[in-house]
C-alpha cells in the first residue's frame, strides 16, 4: 500500500503505476486529483515547462479542492 506524496491518499493501482512526465524512468506517486494540479503547474499546454514565480506556487498550492 502506497500513498500519495502531496496528499497521504491511498494509491490505486493504476496511480500506482503512472509515470513522472517529466522524468519517465520515476513513478510519479501522485492521486489522480494531486497529479492533475502538477501537471497543471508544470505545462503550459505545450509540453513546455513553465517558471512559476512564488505568488502562482502560492495560488496553486492554496487551492481547495475534494481529496
């Protein structure tokens, strides 16, 4: 049994599975919902890495939602 590193939720098995999409040779260990806002703060839509200054960490780490 693994657990998410950003929330403590249990993994499924396919999150279990799922692949840094940065670096594909890590898992990304990561729930559905805490991979969705990563990938949100790292691309732009274009595969692109984006640098977030410290105000858009802050407004993406504060955000509420359901876990």
């Amino acid at each position: 049994m693994s657990r998410c590193k950003a929330c403590d939720q249990i993994l499924t098995e396919y999150e279990l599975k799922k692949r840094d999409p940065v670096n594909v040779n890590l898992f990304l260990d990561l729930c559905g919902i805490c991979s969705q806002h990563s990938n949100e703060a790292l691309f732009d839509g274009s595969g692109n890495t984006l640098e977030l200054d410290p105000n858009s960490v802050d407004s993406l780490v504060n955000m509420t939602y359901n876990t």
